[in-house]
C-alpha cells in the first residue's frame, strides 16, 4: 500500500487511540515526531500530509474530544527524536507519541515511552525488533522482514540464480539482507557478493564495482529514502543497466511512494 493510503489508516487509529486513553480530558493531544527536514523529509512530509488530509475530511473531534497534533521535526536524529520526545511528554502533556521515520528514531524514544507510560506509534520506521524495547509501541506500518522475504522468494521462482547484495551498514539494512538472503537461498539461490556500505554520504561507486565484477543476475539493494536517487545514477554511470534491481522498495526516493526505515 502506498504511504498515503496507509497513513491516513495510521490516522484513523491514532485517533480512535487516543479518545480511549483520554476520556476525562477536553482535548486529547498526540505528539507527532518526524523527519521533516534532511534526507528523509519526504517521509515525514507524507505522513503529515496524510494525517491532515484525513482530519480535513473526517474533522477533527472523535467522540466528543478535540483532536490537537503537536508535530515536531527531528530530522532523522535520534538525539533530537529523544529530545523531542521529552518535551512532548514533559511539557504538552500528550496522551501518546507517534511518528518515527527510520528505526533509531523509534529506539530513541522507547525508554521515554516506558518510562512515561504512554503508547509509541510507529508510523514507517521497519525494524524488527523497535516493537520489542518497549511494553508501549505498537507499529502500523510493515516490517523489513515482510518486503524482503517476499522479493527472496520471487527472485528464486523467476530465473533469477545469482545475486550480489548491497545494503545500508545499519539495522534495517541487516534486516532486508538477512530475511532476503534466507529465503533467496533456501529456494536454490546464490549470493555471490554481499556489501554494506556505510549509512552517512555513501559513495557507492567503488562498491557498485564489486557487484559488477561479480557477475549476478540481480543486485538486491537497500538504502534508506533519499539516498536511492544517487545510488541509481551511479549505478547508471557505471554500466550496469544490465543487473536487475531488486529490492523492499527502499532504493526508490520516498517521494515515489516507498518509505524509509
């Protein structure tokens, strides 16, 4: 489902949460904590986007409580995530945190989550394992293992034999590969290269190379939203137009439709 969809989806249970949570309050405040500025803004931007499209439509009172969105941009920085966090719970006194672009922004927050006792809701960050640091978060978007394991098995019934991978040195990256390389070679598949190239400014270029040298049918690729862009014209400038792509959907600028992790 594309981010719009689903987001308004996201919204209509944040909503529905809240009025639960909250039902000796006038208004019900949801603290809302995303990437609106650097690499992973487009992400952010849908999100928020989303959730005022829904709210336009539908309003903004739910059982009788007023809807109040306290938005805060933390642009992908889990320092600033925490930071943001605190304020929200401390000071807004809101009924529950919700956002969460990319995994470490979701992990900065849990121990504040805990500690509060609020509920955390994970709007894009994939990660395994974020639900698992917090007795308070829930995730309503998808999981790396879902995209990945799905590509694994459809590039092992299409002929594909071969295949380098090139990942994000970071949890969701070692999400996407893992699941993928288990159900890629567990239907006959091969990996034949395997890189993890570094999360901040990647020059693909030198790695791009490796994969190119190693002869696969298919690079399996994942880099977060906003760094798929310059990994496909390099991937163009070097001559490789003849390795399929695959990969959860990442690889593509958030603004097409894919999220980040």
């Amino acid at each position: 489902m594309a981010i719009y969809g689903k987001s308004l989806l996201i919204a209509a249970a944040s909503l529905a949460m809240a009025t639960a949570t909250a039902r000796a309050q006038e208004s019900v405040k949801i603290g809302l904590i995303l990437p609106m500025t650097g690499g992973q803004a487009s992400t952010g931007k849908q999100i928020d986007n989303a959730i005022k499209l829904y709210m336009s439509q539908k309003g903004d009172t739910v059982a009788g409580k007023k809807i109040e969105v306290i938005l805060k941009d933390d642009g992908a920085v889990p320092d600033n995530t925490k930071r943001a966090a605190q304020e929200l719970i401390v000071n807004d006194k809101v009924s529950f945190i919700a956002g969460f672009g990319v995994t470490p922004a979701a992990l900065a927050a849990a121990p504040l989550a805990t500690e509060a006792k609020i509920p955390e809701i994970v709007m894009a960050a994939g990660t395994s394992i974020i639900t698992e640091r917090s007795p308070y978060i829930v995730r309503t978007s998808f999981t790396l293992a879902q995209s990945s394991t799905i590509i694994g098995d459809w590039a092992a019934k299409n002929g594909i034999k071969k295949v380098a991978t090139l990942t994000s040195d970071y949890a969701p990256g070692n999400d996407a590969l893992n699941f993928f390389k288990e159900r890629f070679t567990a239907g006959g598949g091969q990996v034949v290269e395997e890189v993890k190239v570094p999360l901040a400014n990647p020059d693909f270029a030198p790695f791009l190379q490796r994969m190119k040298d190693s002869s696969p049918d298919a690079m399996f690729v994942f880099v977060p939203a906003g760094q798929g862009g310059n990994f496909m014209k390099q991937y163009a400038e070097r001559g490789l137009t003849n390795i399929k792509v695959i990969g959860p959907g990442a690889v593509m600028d958030g603004r097409d439709g894919r999220r980040s992790s």
